[in-house]
C-alpha cells in the first residue's frame, strides 16, 4: 500500500471532521433561538392570559356595582316612599284611616296616595268627630299643616318622653297664649307664640337649637337618620298635637306658664294665692 493512500484517507477524514464541524455548528445555533423563542412566546402567552383575566375581572366588577347601584337606588326610592307615607299616616284624620283600613283607599295607588297626602291634616269634616270624643268641645280655630308642624315639635321639645297627658299640657299653654288678648295680644298664631321674644326667649328651644333639629326631624323621620326613639316621641307628639288642635284640654285657659323648677315654682304660686298644676317633671301654672 502506497503512501500517497495513506495522504488521501488521511485527507479525507480531515473533510470529513470539518464537515462535521460546519454541519454541527450549522445545527446548534438554530436549536438555541428556536428554545428562546418559545420560551418568549410562552411569556407571551401568560401575559396575554394574565390581561384577559383582569379585562374580564373588572368587567365583571363594574357589572356587579351597576347593579348594587340599581339595588340601592330601588332600595332608596321604596324607603323615601314608605318615609313619606309614615309621615303622612301620622298625620290622619280618623275618617281617611278608616277608608284604608275598609280597602276604600289603597296608600299604594298614585291617585289615593296623592289624595291621603293632601288630606293628611284637613280642618274640613273633623270637628263634629272630635266634639263627641273630647267632652263636646268645638274646634272653633281655623289650624293648618303649619300649625301642627311648629305645635307638634314645641311639644317634643318640652316634653318629648313625657306622657301624652303631658304633652297634651304643653300644647294647652301655647294655644292659651295665643287666645290670650291682654299679656299675650301681640301673638296671635301658633308659630308667634313658640318664637316670641317681646319679654326675652319663651321657649328655650327656639334659642339652644332643639327646635331646628325637631323641625328636621318631623319633615324627614328617617330611620336611617334618626333613632327609633326620635321617631317614636315626634310621632307621640304629634298625636298630641292633634288632639290639642281638636280641643283635648288637661289644665284650664288661664295657665299660660311652665317650667321644670316644681318646687320653687309651687312654693310661689301658693304665696300668690293662684292655682297649678303638677304634670311629670313639669308644673303648669296661672302666675305669680
């Protein structure tokens, strides 16, 4: 075998090696990108998810606060519909509670609603019923809503926790006040009496701030506002109104004072000779 065989297979695998090489090389690089580039395609791929997640999260969120929005709002108008009509069953004539309790009128059809409403408090057709019930006394007095409205929450002012007998005595003075034409002849409605200021502040409320918020209070009564208690003395107070307005009486025409001072206040209508009357924390007096 000759030399130049042994040079040749010797070149030829040198050929071949390098071959090898190149095809090698050639090989590799493509396989290390192509793994880069699933690894970045699956990056892709998560991110994309990870959006659409949080697309579809917040359209969802939005959907569940537009409807809790339309539950409130719904929630909201039936609650102001159930305040205005509490407000205006506190203030019924028995012959409009009585055409409800009959199915006559129905608080949940517009047109009876809006007539309950504008009947709540009427000085037409409600005398005759009161004049049997409190010892045949007239209702000689003109009164309207505002009337009731400043009487009703004078009374829960001065005595918001006091029994009705109390209230009704609070109420009795202000109105005797009113048709009282020699001290008092300088007022002459219900609302000039509370906020007479002729000999200085009558009723302290009027000056200390109880009578703007009891005024808030009768036009709302909102139990998401006030407490249960509130709501159930102003009502309690206006009952009283009522029956004060209609001629309930429980201390005599010429007791134009009280106060809460029993005893010193006793002590001086006794030395003055003039008559009194002693209700709960109250004294209700002539003078002295």
């Amino acid at each position: 075998m000759s030399i130049s065989f042994y040079w040749k297979k010797i070149f030829k695998g040198l050929v071949l090696a390098a071959f090898a090489a190149i095809a090698g090389a050639f090989f590799i690089v493509p396989s290390g990108a192509l793994k880069a580039a699933e690894t970045q395609e699956s990056k892709d791929a998560e991110t994309q998810e990870s959006k659409a997640a949080e697309t579809q999260e917040s359209k969802a969120a939005e959907t569940q606060e537009s409807k809790d929005a339309e539950t409130q709002e719904s929630k909201d108008a039936e609650a102001q519909e159930s305040i205005k009509f509490r407000v205006a069953e506190a203030l019924l004539p028995d012959y409009i509670s009585e055409l409800i309790k009959s199915g006559v009128l129905t608080p949940d059809k517009e047109a009876d609603f809006k007539f309950i409403e504008e009947n709540a408090f009427s000085t037409v057709d409600v005398e005759a019923e009161y004049e049997e019930k409190y010892n045949k006394t007239k209702w000689n007095d003109s009164f309207g809503k505002a009337d009731l409205k400043y009487l009703s929450c004078i009374i829960y002012c001065e005595a918001n926790s006091m029994s009705n007998e109390g209230k009704v005595a609070v109420g009795n003075v202000v109105l005797n006040r009113m048709r009282n034409a020699s001290d008092w002849g300088h007022v002459t409605t219900i609302k000039e009496v509370i906020y007479d200021r002729k000999w200085g502040v009558q009723f302290s409320p009027t000056a200390n701030g109880s009578m703007k918020k009891a005024l808030k209070l009768y036009k709302s009564m909102d139990p998401e506002v006030y407490h249960d208690w509130e709501i159930k003395y102003m009502e309690q107070s206006i009952e009283a109104a009522k029956q004060v307005l209609r001629g309930k009486k429980v201390v005599p025409d010429d007791f134009l004072y009280f106060n809460g001072y029993v005893t010193s206040s006793k002590k001086k209508c006794e030395a003055a000779g003039t008559c009194y009357k002693i209700i709960g924390p109250h004294i209700y007096f002539q003078g002295y």
